[in-house]
C-alpha cells in the first residue's frame, strides 16, 4: 500500500499513469509504488507512465541510483509499459538523468524539468496539458 508520500493515478482515456512522489525516494518507496502499480485493475502494459519526483528527496549517490535503476528495471520493464517520462527538478536533474542512462533500454526512459515537453514526448494531446498539471498539483500536496 502506498503511503502519504507516493500517489499513483491512471487516466485511462489517455493510456498514461501519473506517479508523484514527494518526500524521501528510496528502494521501499519505490518498490511500494510499483507493488501498486503491478494490482492495480485499471492497470494496462500499453500505457504509458509520468514519473514526478520533483518533490522527492533523492540523496543518493551514483552507486545508490544504480542500484534503484536496476531495482526498477527488473521489476517493471516485464510489465511492457510504453514509455517512462520522468519530470523532476532542475536540483535532481542530474541525478535522474544518471538514474535513466542505468537503465539497459534508455530509449524508453526520458528525463524532463518541465511538464510540455515530456507531455509531447508520451505522444499526449497539448490540449489536456492544463488537466495534467492540476492532477500532479492535487497528487503532490
């Protein structure tokens, strides 16, 4: 079950899973997230998921994101989801920037400091950018 920290939302209409996360991200928040994620019923291999850890604490260093990349890569990469957008600070850019290039399959993972472009990159009509946004407002308070 998550805690107050981690929210996941799925919007259906749009193929894309919402995860916030908002204070410290670490392998038992990340592994909370993803045991939700996987029992879900609303849950479909061909979406596509929004990742933002602009809120998080992620005082990690390069062997501890290595490790979580890989923690991850294992556990969802079977899942077959689409594409993985990752929105973060431009304080945590460089730390999610590390977290995506240990991945094996970098081409699915994308890191952004900014909601447009990652939108456009899950292939996500501009239209529903503004929805977007107030639902990642309401999941990081």
């Amino acid at each position: 079950m998550l805690s107050s920290s981690e929210n996941l939302h799925i919007i259906e209409s749009l193929g894309l899973i919402i995860v916030s996360h908002n204070n410290l991200l670490n392998q038992q928040s990340v592994e909370r997230v993803i045991t939700d994620l996987k029992n879900n019923p609303f849950f479909r291999k061909e979406y596509s998921i929004l990742i933002d850890i602009r809120k998080a604490n992620t005082e990690l260093n390069f062997v501890e994101i290595e490790d979580l990349s890989q923690f991850v890569f294992d556990n969802i990469d079977d899942t077959g989801l689409n594409k993985f957008a990752i929105l973060t600070s431009e304080l945590l850019l460089n730390k999610a920037v590390q977290y995506v290039r240990s991945y094996k399959h970098s081409s699915k993972y994308q890191v952004f400091s900014a909601l447009e472009p990652a939108l456009h990159w899950l292939k996500v009509p501009q239209d529903r950018k503004s929805q977007i946004d107030l639902k990642l407002s309401y999941l990081n308070h």
